[in-house]
C-alpha cells in the first residue's frame, strides 16, 4: 500500500543552554536509552490520554484527558529536568481530551501542537485557542497523507480527516478526530480518538493500511465505534480502552466487549487496569498494568 505522504514536521531535540543540564541530561538519556518505545495510555478519568516515550526520549502526548491528573501522570515517566514536551496532538475539541492538554500548555514548553482547523464553539475552545497563540509552538494541521518523522525509524502518519477542515464547522466533533498510527520498524499502534463507524467506513473505503498491534478502541469503548468489519481491517493482538469507572455513559458497551473477544483480542481497560504500558523495541512487544 502507498499513500502520497508528505512531510510536515520534523521534530528537533532541545538543545541545553546550560552545561550543567547537558551533562545531566546526556547521563541521563544514555541510562533510558534502551531502544525501547514506551506507549502510556494513561488512567485519567473519563477521557483520553496516551503519553508516547521513543528511544532517545522524545514525547508526544495525544490527548490530555478531562483534568490535570494527567500532569502527575506524565511528569512521573519524565526526567524531573525536562520542562519541554515535543509533540501535542489534539485529536478533537470535547473536554474529555482538550482540557488535560490545556494544563499541559500551561505547565510544559511544547515545541509542536497538532490540530484540525475545524471550527467548534464553546469556552474550552476559545481556551485552548487562547493558550496555543500564547504557546507559540509549531502549529501542524493533521490530514490524511501527512506524518511526522520522528527518527530512530518511528513516524506518527494522520489517517483522518481526508483533508483540510478549514471553513468547516463541526457538526460531530467526534467524527472530526483525528486518526494516526505510530509506527516503530515493524510495531504499529493505531489511535483513533473518538471517531466512529462513519469515519472507520471512509477509512476503509480508502486504500489505508489500517493494520496495527494494538488499538486505541475509539470513543471510549462505545457502541458507534469499533465495528466488526473495522476490527478485522486492524487486526489489533492487543486493544486498550481509555475509560473512567462507573461513568454515566455505560463505557464500554458490552457489545464492544463481544467483538473484541469474539475477534479473540486480548484487552485491557484503565478503569480496572489503571495505566497501561506498551512496550516495544520495533518487532515485539510487551503489556504491563499499574493495577
Ligand atoms: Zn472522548
């Protein structure tokens, strides 16, 4: 399968201004340097948040979740010297993924922040408006064909949206997600925020290699996403689904539950797993629960 990829980013390390926090940071990064790819999806409530650690110690953060636990969360799998965070994608404008990268914005310096160029209204998004002008970081719009490089042979390539949505006003924001797929040498993790049936079916209508290891089940695990036809186009071995416990929406559906055990994918859930690590060093991979 080719897609048209075109490069729209390139991520570049920090550089340390100050001797003393090279010498550290250099001591430190040879220590963690281990090849491994570290995928966090992380315990923060009703909401999404995956934390993406590679090799050399870039991180990249989809989503933030509801609230600013994700701070704590993602400061603890940081070096207590790293105030820079690489990459913030926003896969949509709902709270229960805006407002944790809001608290990000405030506390961290992010050097690239993806997003659609929808046009949504409501106070959390004038927010978050407000805060990426003041960050002032690399500002990449996420469409299909677009990806990022970021080295050691692990690129974030965007599935959805098909194209721009600039002038477009959103109807569903859920469907507006933005879909990616991490991939490290031979390991693929597909993200697909909280897109539903309509946009898996545009997905696989389209010639996508929608193939991935392990899956970020949309929409919480609810029954408008993750359909049987789109389990079997990813083919995940593991699934993970981000979800608050005893939430008022009924995440997961038990019928998400059936597919993915009647596909025979082994999954796990932050409300009774707490935070999920996927481990990988580009060919395997390993899965380990705080819970
Ligand atoms: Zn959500």
């Amino acid at each position: 399968m080719v897609v048209d990829y075109k490069k729209v980013g390139f991520i570049h390390l920090t550089i340390f201004a100050c001797l003393l926090v090279f010498a550290i940071a250099t001591t430190s990064l040879a220590r963690v340097n281990d090849g491994f790819l570290k995928i966090y999806f992380l315990d923060v409530g009703q909401g999404d948040a995956g934390f993406i650690v590679t090799p050399a110690g870039r991180q990249i953060l989809i989503d933030g979740g509801p609230s600013d636990a994700v701070l704590s969360k993602i400061s603890s799998r940081m070096p207590f010297y790293d105030k820079d965070i690489d990459v913030l994608i926003a896969s949509h404008k709902h709270s229960d993924h805006i407002a944790g990268l809001m608290s990000v914005l405030d506390r961290y310096d992010v050097n690239n922040i993806v997003d659609t160029k929808i046009g949504y209204s409501s106070s959390e998004v004038s927010k978050w408006n407000q805060l990426k002008l003041a960050e002032g970081a690399n500002e990449i719009e996420a469409k299909a064909g677009g990806y990022m490089d970021l080295g050691e042979g692990i690129t974030i390539t965007f599935l959805h949206p098909e194209d721009t949505l600039e002038g477009k006003t959103s109807k569903n924001p859920n469907d507006d997600s933005i879909v990616t797929m991490l991939q490290y040498e031979n390991f693929r993790v597909l993200f697909v925020g909280d897109a539903g049936a309509k946009v898996e079916n545009a997905m696989m209508s389209s010639d996508i290699d929608l193939s991935a290891d392990v899956l970020k089940v949309g929409h919480h695990g609810s029954a408008t996403s993750t359909s049987t036809k789109f389990l079997s186009a990813v083919s995940p071995e593991v699934a993970t689904i981000e979800v608050g416990a005893k939430n008022t929406f009924g995440h997961p559906s038990p019928i998400v539950i059936s597919r993915l055990e009647n596909n025979g994918i082994k999954y796990y859930r932050t409300d009774a797993d707490g935070d999920i690590e996927v481990v990988s060093d580009g060919n395997f991979f390993k899965v380990n629960k705080s819970k």
